[in-house]
C-alpha cells in the first residue's frame, strides 16, 4: 500500500497536522493548546507538542511505520532561496538555538526530525519565511549598514501562485505576479518568473498595515514616539510587529468585528479600513513598478481576503494594473505536501541547509 507523507504545521497557539496520500488530503486536524504550554520556550513544549502527532496518528488509526517522509513549516533559519530542503544537523542547530529567532514555527522541523530519526525516514521543510529572493536593487536603503531582508508569507504566496499558473496551463516561472497575502500580517510580493524579487518585510514594520502590523512608519514620527513613551527596544518591536495596525486603532485586529461596526453606522472604523486598503493599493503599485508594469494576474490570499468589504475597498485602486484572483484563506498545508511529494518523485529537486559560517 502506498504511504502517507505526514505535514506538520506549528503555530503559537496550536498545532496543525496532516495526512496526504500523493497530493490528496486523507485527514487533517487542528490541536489548540492552552496558555501553560504556550507561554514556556520553545524547547520546553516539545515533548506535548511530539505527543500530539502521536496521538493523531492513533485518532487517524495510521501507524508511523506507514510514513514515508515528514513535511514541515520551516522556521526563522538564514535567508535561503525558494524551494524543498531536508532538515539536517545545520537546520536543526539553528531552530534549537534560536539563533535568527525564536517562533513556534521552528518546532515543526525540529519535531518532523525526532520522528524521522525515529521511523528511519526523512524530513523536510518548503518555502520558509525567510525565503530572501530580493534582487539586488531591493536590498538597498539609504542608509549603508542597512539592508532590507525578506521575511513574508512564502509558502502560501508561492502556493496560490503556483496553483493559479497550474490553472491556466502555465509555468509559475513563465508567469509575472503580484501575490497579496492578508492575514494578521500583509505581504506584497513581486514574482517575476518564479521568484519573489521584491516584498514587503511583513514582520518587522514595512509596507501597509495589517490587522496586527504597523507597517512603514515616518521615521521622525517613531523617534519621538519613542521619546515621548520611553520605550525599550523589545518593547517597540512589540508594538510594531503585534500590537499595531487595526489592533493599535481601534482595539480589535478581528475584520469581521470591524465590518459589522462600520454598517452600524461607526465612521472611524470605516476611515481606518480604508487607509489599510489605500496602503494595500499603493504596495501593489510598487510591485508593479518594479515588474516593469508587466503583469499578468494579481492574486490575494488569506483569511482577510474573505472580507468581500476589504476587498471592494482595495480594487479600485488595484483594477486597471491586471485582472484579479482571490483565494480566501491559506494552502499551507497543500504547499508542504507538494514540496515533499515532489522531491519524492524526482531527487535532484532536494536542497540541502548549510549553516552560516561565522568570520569572527
């Protein structure tokens, strides 16, 4: 009998894990777990969050031994082009250690490499956060010492764009796109024949606001900002990367809340809404700049892209540049079953981590 690939997908707050036989999903479910476990380092919820897998697998009535290779979510590693890497001594170092930052996320490889020591196969991750395709024009800033860096929704922005170019009977390296993900954060990304050359660092306060983000941000503004509250480096970066954007305005990072306050008549909910969707507008005007105005489809994605309010209030700034494609919510899980599936079929497309080497 052909065997399952197994997909594990760790956030803050749960545990998503999966059963795919070739590209069709047999079963998947969602673990939440509660604020004891959530609120401990990384390395101190592995021991549940392994249990867990464990326990689905009994639940799905499917023994380990069935597995033939685990795909995860990458975590915070270096910058890496696109693609499928096997989690090996150098990756597992680098999400044990924290050294680019320590996430939740980082858990999913380094629980996908316990259990693939355990049953003797291989696990792998797709498409990281820190994918960093930028060209070089991107990387710039104007200040020198400081660079721009890559960090967005990568798996799902290659996702949606690879299932859109499979839609139309095309490559998705033939095919120039801008890929809009908008979930607590938003990302823009600029695709150009397979690679993401410019996008928005969705973390770490650049592009439009978000549900939760701040995006860019006056720089003289934040300094005063900063002078005026006294706060900490930690504290800031908190502020920028979690408690801005809607969340900072009006208290609640929830659209559908907000949605339903502005057809109730409340007015500074529907100002805010639409300064987010006129900053969403003039990224993706950006990304088309930088394709030269040669684009062949704009894409969204996320859970905000459900709100069909939001994205009225985008298109018309967005609708003479390309045709439009939503697709609501995320592929996340369909995006690491493919990545292991792929290199399952044909080796060569296998990439392999190598840590960074220090010059100290």
């Amino acid at each position: 009998m052909e065997k399952f690939i197994l997909v594990l997908n760790l956030g803050s707050t749960t545990t998503k894990v999966a059963l795919f036989r070739d590209l069709n999903c047999h079963i998947v479910k969602t673990y939440s777990h509660d604020k004891g476990l959530i609120s401990r380092g990384i390395n101190e919820q592995k021991s549940v969050r392994y249990e867990t897998i464990i326990q689905f697998l009994k639940d799905s009535k499917v023994a380990p031994e069935e597995i033939s290779i685990v795909a995860a979510r990458g975590g915070l590693l270096q910058p890496v082009e696109g693609g499928t890497y096997l989690v090996n001594e150098d990756m597992l170092d680098d999400l044990t250690s924290g050294k680019y930052g320590d996430h939740a996320s980082n858990l999913s490889g380094i629980l996908a490499a316990e259990f693939a020591g355990d049953y003797d196969i291989e696990a792998v991750i797709t498409d990281p956060v820190v994918v960093d395709e930028l060209c070089i024009q991107a990387q710039y800033t104007g200040i020198k010492g400081i660079r721009r860096t890559s960090i967005f929704h990568a798996l799902n922005q290659k996702a949606v764009a690879r299932k859109y170019a499979a839609g139309i009977n095309k490559n998705y390296e033939d095919l120039n796109l801008i890929v809009i993900h908008m979930g607590g954060g938003i990302t823009v990304g600029a695709h150009h024949l397979g690679r993401v050359i410019d996008v928005n660092n969705g973390l770490n306060g650049d592009g439009p606001m978000s549900p939760t983000r701040a995006g860019s941000l006056p720089v003289n503004g934040l300094l005063k900002y900063l002078d005026r509250h006294n706060l900490s480096h930690q504290e800031i970066n908190k502020l920028i990367s979690k408690q801005g954007g809607l969340l900072s305005h009006l208290n609640t990072e929830d659209v559908r809340d907000i949605v339903a306050a502005v057809e109730k008549g409340d007015t500074h909910s529907a100002e805010v809404l639409e300064a987010m969707a006129f900053q969403i507008g003039k990224e993706i005007g950006a990304k088309a700049a930088v394709l030269h105005g040669q684009v062949d489809q704009i894409i969204f994605t996320g859970g905000v892209s459900r709100s069909e309010y939001v994205m009225d209030l985008i298109k018309p700034y967005i609708s003479f540049l390309a045709p439009i494609t939503v697709y609501p919510g995320e592929l996340e899980m369909e995006a690491l079953a493919y990545g292991a599936y792929t290199i399952e079929q044909d080796r060569t497309l296998l990439k392999t981590y190598r840590a960074e080497v220090s010059h100290d």
